[in-house]
C-alpha cells in the first residue's frame, strides 16, 4: 500500500508531544497541578518524549521514502 | 468522584480520532478488489503485521483485566504472557505459518476446507463469527460502563461514538487500515501508560520496597480483601515457587500441571494458532518470510507487556498496603444516593452500639463493610464531628470489598494531571479500538469469503463480493452494538454464551495439529472429534466445581460454575477448572479425531493435500536469509530470552 504508516504516527506524537511539552513550559510554576505527578513536570519531560519519538518516526518515513519511492 | 477533563485532553483524544480516521481516508483510494478490503491484498511489511498482531490482541478488556489480575494474583500473572503465548507465537510462525500461508488460504476456515471438507469449514466459520460478534459486544459494554462510571460519559455516547470511528475507518481502509491503525495504537497504549507505570513505581518507593510490601500482603491479604486465606511470603512475588508448591499455595488456585499443559499448550496453542482474528495479520504480509516474522515481531513487546499491563496492578497492591499513601483498591461503585443512606446511617448509629452500627451501615451500602473501621469512623463521628465528606470517604474505604476492573483507571487519575490525563484516557480508549477493529476485520473476511461466497451466492463478480464486504461491515458493527446491550441487560445470558465458547474454542488445537502434522486424518474425523471434544468439555463442566461453590450442604450454590448433573471432582479455584477443562476437551478430540480418522477411508489424495499438510510439503527454505531473519532462529533465540525471563522471577 502507497502509505507509509510512519507519516501519520510521526506526525500524530509531534503534535501531541508539541502540546504536552508546550503546556508544561506554560504550567511549570503551578506546583498544584503537578502534586498529582509527585511533583514532576510529566506534562514537559514526557511531552518532550514524545516529540522525540514523533520526529524519529518522521525521519525514518523520510529516509524510508527516498529509498522506496511511494509508487513502489 | 468524577473526574474532570479539560481542553487539552480533549484536544489529544480528538487529534488521535483525526489521525485514525486520516488514515482510513488515505487508504480508501487503494480498496479497489474484495482483497484489497479483506485481506489487504497481502503487501504489508513485517513489523507493522507485527505491532498490529500484538495490538489486536491488546484489548481494553486486556489491559483492565491484566491489571486486575495483577492485584489478585500478583507476578504470576506473567504465565498468562511467558507461558500462555509466547511458546505458541514461536510455533506459530515456525511450523503453522507456512501451511496458512502457503495453502494461499483467505482464512482460517478456508484453510480447514482445503484440508478437510466443508463441513469442518461450516462449523468452525460460524462458530467464530458468532463468537466475535458477542466478543465485541461484551468488551464494548465493559468499556462503555466503565467511561460511564468513571467519567460520568453517557453510555451510549461512549458506545456509538466509538464504534462510529471504528466503523469509519475500517470502511474506509478495510483490513490495512485497521492493521495500520493498530500500529498507531500500539505506541499510543504503550507511551500512553508508561508514564503512569513509572509514577506508581516512583510513588511505591521503586522495586525494592514493591517486593517488600507485597511479601507482608501476601501474608494477610484479608487485610486488603484481596483473599480470605493467608499465603506464603512469595506468593505476590514469585511466578513459579508458589505454583510449584501445589494449589493451596498460590492465589489462583492452580498446580504446575494444569498451569503448564492446560494453559501453556492447549488454551495457548488453540488461541494464538488458531484464532483468525490474530492469524490474519500475519497472513497481510507481503511475502512468506515476512508472514512467519509476524508473531516473533510480535513476540518481543508480549513478552515485555507484563511491565506495562500487570506491575499497575501489583503496584495498586503495595499502594494500598501503605497507609501513607490514602490509596484503596477501589470499591464496587455505588451512586451517591447510596453514599447519601450510609452517610445517614452513620450519622444514626449510637458508638455505644458497635455491632448495630456495623450492620446498620452495611445495610445501608448494600456491601459488606470492614466492622473496625466502620466502628472508628461511627466513633469519630461521635456528636456529629465528622463532616459530610469525611464520612463519605470514611464509607468508601471500608467497604469490604475490591472493583479490580478499576484498579487501572484509579492509577491513571491519581497520577496524572490535565494533559497527561488526555494522553492515558486516549490510550485506553486506542486498546479498545485495536481490539473491536480487529474482531470486525476478522468478522468480514469470514462472512464474506466463507459463509457468503462459499453458501450463499458463489460465483458472483469480485465487485459484488466487495460490496458484501463493506456492507458486512456495518452489519458487523450493528450487532456488536446489539451484543453489547444484550450484555448490559442479560449479565447471566452473557456468562452461559462465553462459558459455551470455552467449550468450543477447547478442543479445536488438537484438531488442527492432527490436521497439519498427520496426512492420514480425515474430515469425518476432524469433524466428529471437533463434537467430541464440545461434548467432552460440557461433561466435563457438569460433573465439576469449584471448591467454594458447594455449600455445607454438598448442594451446588451457582450452576453457572459447573456441577449441576453431580459433583465429582471439586478445584480449589475457577482457573484451575478452566484449565484442566481444556486439558480434557483436547485430549476428548484428540483421540476421537485419531480413532474416527483410522476408521474412516481418505477423501483427499497425497497430490490434494500438498502444501497443506507437514510431510507432504517441501521444508521452507531459508538458508539463503540472513540469520536474524529466519524463523527457527529467531525462534529459539526468542524462547531462551522467555525462559530467562522466567528464571528471574522463579
């Protein structure tokens, strides 16, 4: 099939990872809301996980598609 | 206690429905030929057949029900993952792979008419798309009630609008679109839960202290509700020791015997082996090589998944073991009108009174409540100090008894703020998808192929089959819906269906081992066996019990756990029951299929069963792939990491 499911996971854990880690830059003073989480920022270090995992997945669907062109 | 979303996590749970749906969408283009829809026209790489055959597997009803029974049972849980798949992936993709595969079968049933006759082929199709239908049905009503419960959704919102994307997308994209989908879900539930996994690890105090708390618990798990008997200090902690020990020393209730062969080979083998629902994944791969690396793709994160599915429960144990942590396996949940009675009651009671307090209070829940604390907490409240509120979360820690199905969402929402709590809810809400999508796809290939083309209009062009296709689908869905309220309404009706299931499903490994591995075993053979082994295990239910279901009387308490044409032999626990069922229903066909099949003259020729059967097809060659590619390899290399796995927590 002509989609390479590394594109829409890549693109999906950018997103979500963009906004989590945004929204944990933005509440990193709000002690309150993260007592939930022991006092770890887990909004900023795991959405900085996932941006991580999602631009991996981008580039592997980068490199995957120059060496097999998307009509193969 | 409802917990409140925000806009974040809505935003997540609505960026993942769009990309699921985008998905769909893109692959629509390419659904030209019923094959295309229902078989993905085979042109998938490994490891995404791989992560889809795990994912489809990984229903929301596994992860609930995982985490539920590492509360109750404690590490040896894990046999149901080390013991209870992972030696049956590896046969799958070494020694059954080839035959599916190869035969250029659609599915599993086909399979079976090739190898032996259509009537094997009619039981087994309809079996199993009756079967998925109420398996859909069943884990969809379990997570609508849950969604409901939990985060006060309306039940039927939650069940429309997620069978609606499911309907969506597999409409859309057929069969590669729910495998690709469940690649997606697959690192959503994964990345979803671990963050939660390692602030209950955090939380606990890491694993050292989790093993310590655990060998207190499991010797007064009375303290807990967790069992009405004291265990060895190992019985939470160690997989094998306290299986070894014999029944009485476990919390399942279950000896090495009936744990090895009854779950390891005869339930294991007939689910991973035989089961098309998984079965079909690997048979969307591209190629031979790539259909055999399907399961053992799959078997690397099954044999890891007890970290991310079991240890919550575990943890939810030690949490709740620890009275710093204000932490309680929750409860069955009761409505606040309940909560509203009981807090009157509470408020009624004279301390002098104890006893009538306690069952005052009892009466008022409708639940056994713990005497102690019910006793404190009418004390406490002596002239009215207590307020509302204080009585209310007083009431909630002492009833009696565990909700284990909630211990996963009481970790999710006691750890995770707004953001991170958009993330776990959408990963649940992922397994739920990856699971029904899967029963769905299945449904459709065997409806179509095998009961419609094969009996009801053969000979029709392959656009009208691929019509019946997509149209099969949304039938598909409807009466997973049905099932689903008919699971709401009728909880009886539905335990009898899945108790017949277990009779079905039982027997049917052995009847495609003699079939694959033996060329002299015939369709009246396989046929009459399949029956034998029904019968064998429906017997074999109706002369046994549990140990706990017989009351002092010797009267058998509740039919539905067995016993009701006498009581012959008593196990000290449902699972075990189970599991020696399995044992007998195999052995039952096993025997039957060999004496029938000696008895009975051969309809297929050597030439016929070519490719089909284990002597008669030429050995797969892959010497000529590198090693880590070939399946016996990988294989074995597989199997000594499970067996390690198992030595470290022997």
């Amino acid at each position: 099939m002509g989609l390479d499911i590394r594109w829409p996971i890549g693109l999906m854990f950018t997103l979500i990872g963009a906004l989590l880690a945004v929204n944990g830059l933005i509440t990193s003073s709000d002690t309150e809301m993260y007592e939930r989480s022991l006092g770890i920022n887990i909004n900023l270090i795991w959405g900085a996980v996932l941006l991580v995992f999602g631009v991996l997945m981008l580039l592997g669907a980068i490199s995957g598609g120059k060496k097999n062109p998307p009509s193969a | 206690m409802h917990i409140v979303l925000h806009w974040l996590d809505y935003t997540i749970l609505l960026a993942y429905t769009g990309f699921v749906i985008g998905i769909g969408w893109m692959l629509s283009r390419y659904m030209k030929t019923s094959s295309d829809f229902l078989t993905s026209g085979r042109s998938i790489p490994t490891w995404v057949t791989g992560l889809a055959f795990i994912s489809a597997n990984l229903g929301a009803l596994e992860l609930v029900g995982m985490a539920a029974s590492g509360a109750k049972y404690g590490i040896a849980t894990c046999h149901f993952y080390w013991v209870g798949a992972i030696p049956a992936m590896i046969f799958l993709a070494v020694f059954m792979m080839p035959f599916y595969y190869g035969s250029k079968a659609r599915s599993v049933p086909e399979y079976l008419k090739m190898r032996f006759d259509e009537r094997v082929r009619a039981l087994n199709s309809i079996a199993f798309a009756v079967m998925t239908i109420f398996a859909s049905g069943i884990s969809m009503n379990a997570l609508a009630k849950l969604l409901n419960q939990l985060l006060g959704w309306n039940y039927n919102f939650a069940l429309f609008v997620c069978s609606g994307v499911v309907l969506v997308y597999v409409l859309k994209g057929g069969l590669t679109s729910a495998i690709y989908t469940e690649v997606l879900q697959f690192f959503m539930i994964v990345l979803g839960f671990a963050p939660v996994v390692y602030l209950g690890l955090k939380d606990v105090g890491w694993w050292g202290t989790l093993m310590e708390r655990l060998h207190i618990v499991a010797q007064n798990p009375m303290a807990l509700n967790l069992n009405t008997t004291a265990f060895r200090a190992d019985a939470w902690t160690s997989a094998w020791k306290p299986v070894l020990a014999g029944p009485a020393n476990n919390p399942m209730g279950v000896d090495w015997f009936a744990m090895i062969f009854g779950l390891g080979f005869v339930l294991s083998f007939g689910y991973w082996c035989t089961n098309f629902l998984v079965v079909q994944r690997a048979m969307a791969a591209k190629n031979m090589t790539a259909a055999r690396n399907t399961p053992l793709v799959a078997a690397v994160p099954k044999m890891l998944f007890p970290a991310l599915v079991i240890l919550p429960g575990m943890l939810a144990v030690a949490l709740a073991s620890l009275p710093d942590k204000d932490y309680r396996i929750p409860p069955p949940i009761l409505s606040e009108a309940t909560y509203a009675s009981g807090i009157a009651a509470v408020k009624a009671a004279n301390p002098a009174d104890p006893a009538a307090a306690v069952k005052a209070v009892g009466d008022a829940l409708g639940k056994a409540v713990d005497p102690v604390k019910i006793t404190s907490l009418v004390a406490a409240n002596a002239g009215g100090k207590l307020s509302d509120e204080q009585i209310h979360k007083g009431l909630y820690n002492s009833i009696a008894e565990n909700y284990y199905d909630g211990v996963i969402i009481s970790l999710v929402t006691r750890y995770c703020p707004t953001g991170l709590l958009g993330l776990a809810l959408t990963a649940l809400l992922a397994s739920f998808m990856s699971g029904m999508a899967g029963n769905v796809t299945a449904f459709n290939t065997v409806w179509t192929y095998d009961l419609y083309q094969a009996y009801f209009a053969p000979g029709r062009t392959d656009a009208h089959y691929f019509w019946m296709g997509k149209f099969i689908t949304v039938v598909g869905i409807i009466l997973s819906i049905f099932a689903a309220y008919f699971a709401s309404m009728y909880n009886n009706a539905m335990d009898i269906i899945q108790l017949v299931f277990g009779f079905v499903n039982a027997p049917l490994f052995a009847t495609f081992l003699l079939g694959m591995f033996w060329k002299r075993c015939t369709g009246t053979g396989a046929f009459l066996g399949l029956f034998g082994g029904i019968a064998g295990s429906a017997i074999f239910h109706a002369l046994t019990t549990t140990t706990g279901n017989v009351d002092a009387a010797g009267h058998v308490i509740n039919v539905m756990k067995g016993g009701y044409l006498g009581v012959v032999t008593k196990f000290p626990s449902e699972m075990a029951q189970n599991f020696w069922l399995a044992t007998v229903a195999f052995l039952a066909c096993f025997t039957l299929t060999a004496v029938i099949s000696l008895l009975t003259s051969r309809t297929k020729s050597d030439e016929e069963l070519k490719g089909l059967v284990y002597s008669l097809t030429p050995k797969t060659v892959d010497h000529n792939q590198p090693l880590w590619q070939r399946p016996a390899v990988v294989g074995i290399v597989l199997l000594i990491c499970c067996i390690i796995l198992n030595v470290i927590f022997w």
